[in-house]
C-alpha cells in the first residue's frame, strides 16, 4: 500500500505510517498516512521560517490564484474527496460531500480577501504627520485540527493564513489525515512556494507538543478538546506567541410553547444526531417549557425512530457511525451516568450491529434530566441528547446560560419579542431562531465565549484580527 507521505520544505518525506480506519468497516484500510516525529516538526518550522520572509512579501495576484486554483480544484473532486471523508470520519455521504464543497467555497473567499487587503490612513493630532494602519502577516502559523470537520477545519485555518502571507506548520488530527493530506497535495501543485505550507501527520504528544515547544512557531491556531487547548494556552503564554483556540460547547436549545412544532422538532433532531452528534456545535440540551413539553418528546421521539444508523457511504443512511472505539466508550459511558443519575432513557442507548463491522450507536435521548447533571454539563460529542423541562421563558434563559460553555445556542419560538430577548441575551457567540444550532456559514465570524473559545474569531473578514499583526506607521510630512 502506498504510504502518504509529509510535506516538509516541499518535499515528501516520510517512512513510518500509521492506518487510517474506516468507522463504517473497520475491515477497510482508508489508507497508511506518515506517522511523523519531533525532528520532522522542527525541520517543518524550519522550512516555514525560511520560506516567510518571500511569503510575505508576495504578491496579492500570487495568493489570490493559488487560493482560487485550490477552491477550483477541491470542488471539482468533491464526490471523491466527500467520499474519503465519509471512510475516514464517518459521516453521511451527503454531509461529507457538504463540507468538502464549504472547503472549496473557503478557498474561493480567501481569494478573493487576498485581493481586497487595505489598510488605512487617517491624520495624526500632531500637524504635518500622516499616519499609516497596516495589517503584517504574522510569522510561521502552526495549524492544530480535531477530527470531527476533516477538510473545512483546516480550510478554515489554512486559507487565512496563506491569504495574509504567513507560513505554515499544519498537524491534522491522527485519525483523519487523508483530507488533509488531499489538501496539502492540492495546494502544493497550485504552486505554492517550498516552505510555505507543511504538513507534518503524527500523534498530538509528539508532533503537536513539538510545535508548542518551538520558539520559532509565532502563532498556533487550535481546534480540538478542551484539554488540550489549556495545553496550547500555556505554552503558547510560554513563549509569549500569540493563540486561537476552538473548543467543546454544551449547547442549548430552547423550546417555547409557542414554537411551530415542526420546525422545533427538525432543528432538534438535526443539530443533536446529524453528523453522529460529533459537531462543536450540536445541541446536547434541549431546553423545554411546560406547555410544550411533552407533545415535543412525543414528536421528537417519533422522529428519532425515522432515522437510520449504518454504513456512512450508504445511500438512505442518516446517521454514521461514531468515529472510533474511544469516543463510542465515552458515549456509551455517559449513557450509564445519565441512567445512574436518574434521567430517563426516552430513546436509543444501544449499540447496533450492521452488515459491516463498524461503531454504531442509536440516537439517545433522555428526558426528565436537570440542568445539574454530568449529563447536561460535560461534553458528550456523540448522539446523546437530554431534554430539560423548565416552567417559562425566563427560566428557559437562564438555564441556557447556566454552563461552562457559550458556543451555540438555539431558539424555537413564534414570538419576536422572546426571539430578539433570547439573541441579546443569551451568552454564546452564535445564536440561530428556529434553525439547527449547527450549521454555519463560511463567510461570517464563527467563534464563541466562555470555555469555548479563547482569542479572536475565525472565519470571514474577522479571520485577519488572528492571521496578522496591526502596525501603525507616523511619517513626517
Ligand atoms: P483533541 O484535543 O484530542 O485533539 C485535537 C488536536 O490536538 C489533534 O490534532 C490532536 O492530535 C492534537 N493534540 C493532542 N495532544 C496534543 C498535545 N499535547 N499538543 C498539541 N496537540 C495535541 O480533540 P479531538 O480531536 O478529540 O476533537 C474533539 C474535540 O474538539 C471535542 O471536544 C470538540 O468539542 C472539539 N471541537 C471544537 C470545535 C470548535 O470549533 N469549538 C470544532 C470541532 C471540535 P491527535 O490527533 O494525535 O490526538
């Protein structure tokens, strides 16, 4: 089998590989993926610090049509590549294809911000001086991914960065590298410069510490648990080196009793089972007032039943598998603390066993549960959702915000006036009425608050307060 390899100063490099295994058929080898070391790393940040000081004085004309060839070409291979994604993560067939094609539309908008890079001029208090606002590229970028969004997170991180001239050192995330690797390999014929962008594959301990050991990494933007970014945060304080971080969430959702049902039910359904619940922004809570309370369980319940769980690539399939045995362990656990803390198993709970060996799990709700409960407070990320009965709006509210987390959150309601108090009020950094709390756009800020996020936001025009540096200029006239 073919070994995919490292890219390092624009060769590639590698011998020890490591196995990409499909959750769907754990029979089937996606692919060997280069299993790299703390010396692969560090000859990486080398080359990106080599490669900066060209990089970041190139032309706009020159990043805008790298990042337009790239965007071109993953659209034109999305039902290969969302294909791969599907072996690799395990998401729907659909749902993969989606994301590659949010992919191809990253690049395309950071073409086009290459292209609309300004700064400004406004005059100085002191007579005869002018002063300049410009935005630098920051140095060499270290790129840390999850595995949950194998092709549009490290779009997102990627783009950015090459967009405003920085260099990069890119980790994915050791169960998904063969998106990544696609990517890289897809920018590197685009015409990238040697240097500029490094993929380096291997396990978090070895090749992510070592970026966060480096004094030559000048940035590090990091999406994964929360364990982790703590990690990046201190080091990175460390070394005085500027971070992003994307974390967990435990997002709610609300639900009033004026709420048009069906729609309440869809977005439920959508944001706390599709993509096997593995979304940073899924609903784990749903919040639910009195009056509405069981009529909503009901349907949601009957919705639940709808739902098939297989083979990611299969045609008709709603739901994956989840993507490895640790992270079915984690949910599987959850489930026995949810029973022990005396919430209802309402549906699921079940592993189920399909025509290939895979990590299926059904769709699992529990009602009757408090805000209070592990349950309801840690991070599940699997297809586990509890439902929280609360007395009115208000209480509603005050439940949702009632969390370590402030990602997403979610309101079904008909009435304007709770909807515009519930966007103001509510302490996350997206808030969507009557829509799934997952699913986003690529062009607007994605980010949120509290143990979330930490740093500015990713995504769009916001994507510049990380990927650069402000310099303000005085000129004597
Ligand atoms: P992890 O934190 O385990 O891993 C994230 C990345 O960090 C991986 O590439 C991992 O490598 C790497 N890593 C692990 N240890 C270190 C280390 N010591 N130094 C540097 N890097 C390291 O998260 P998961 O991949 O398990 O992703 C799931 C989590 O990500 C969930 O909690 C989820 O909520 C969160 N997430 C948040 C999002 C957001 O935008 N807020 C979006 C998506 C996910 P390796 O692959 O080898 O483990």
């Amino acid at each position: 089998m073919t070994i995919y390899k490292n890219l390092i100063a624009g060769e590639w490099v590698g011998t020890d590989a490591t196995k990409n295994i499909n959750p769907s058929d754990t029979n089937e080898v996606v692919g060997l993926y280069a299993d790299g070391s703390a010396e692969d790393t560090k000859n990486a940040i080398a080359a990106a610090k080599a490669a900066f000081p060209a990089w970041s004085r190139s032309g706009i004309w020159e990043r805008h049509v790298i990042l337009k060839k790239a965007g071109d070409e993953i659209m034109a291979r999305k039902d290969e590549l969302g294909a791969l994604l599907a072996r690799e993560e395990g998401k729907t067939l659909p749902e993969a294809i989606g994301e590659t094609i949010r992919a191809s539309q990253i690049f395309e908008f950071f073409a086009g911000e290459a292209l609309r890079l300004a700064g400004e001029v406004i005059p100085s208090v002191r007579p005869n001086i002018g002063v300049e606002i410009t935005r630098d590229p920051l140095g060499v970028i270290g790129i840390i991914t999850p595995w949950n969004f194998p092709i549009a997170i490290p779009a997102w991180k990627i783009a950015p960065a090459l967009c405003y001239g920085n260099t990069i050192v890119f980790k994915p995330a050791e169960l998904v590298p063969g998106c990544s690797w696609a990517i890289v390999d897809i920018l590197h014929r685009a015409g990238l410069p040697k240097g500029v962008l490094n993929l380096v594959m291997g396990r978090g301990s070895v090749v992510g510490q070592a970026m966060l050991d480096s004094p030559d990494v000048t940035g590090i933007t990091f999406t994964g648990s929360t364990g982790t970014g703590r990690r990046v945060a201190s080091a990175s304080i460390e070394h005085n080196r500027k971070f992003q971080l994307e974390m967990g969430g435990k997002n709610p959702m609300v639900v009033l009793d004026d709420a048009d049902l069906g729609v309440a039910v869809e977005a439920a359904a959508n944001s706390g089972f599709f993509s096997t619940g593995q979304r940073c922004t899924a609903s784990s809570r749903l919040i639910v007032t009195e009056g509405i309370h069981d009529k909503f369980v009901a349907a949601l319940t009957e919705k639940l039943q709808t739902l098939v769980v297989d083979n990611a690539l299969k045609s008709g399939t709603h739901i994956g598998p989840v993507v490895d045995e640790k992270q079915l362990k984690t949910d599987t656990d959850y489930i026995e603390i949810g029973k022990k803390e005396g919430a209802k198993l309402a549906f699921g709970g079940e592993l189920v066993t399909r025509e290939t060996p895979g990590f299926y799990l059904q769709p699992t709700l529990f009602t009757e549960a408090t805000n209070q409960m592990r349950i309801s407070r840690e991070e599940i990320f699997g297809p586990v959702v509890s439902v929280i009965r609360v007395k009115d709006y208000e209480e509603a509210l005050a439940t949702a915000n009632d969390t370590p987390f402030g990602l997403s959150a979610g309101i079904a309601t008909t009435s304007l006036k709770h909807a515009t108090h519930f966007k103001r009020n509510s302490e996350a950094g997206m808030v969507m009425v009557n829509l799934p709390t997952a699913g986003v756009d690529f062009h607007v800020p994605f980010g949120g608050r509290k143990g979330s996020s930490y740093g500015p936001r990713e995504q769009g025009k916001y994507a510049a307060e990380f990927y650069t540096s402000v310099k303000t200029a005085y000129t004597l006239a």
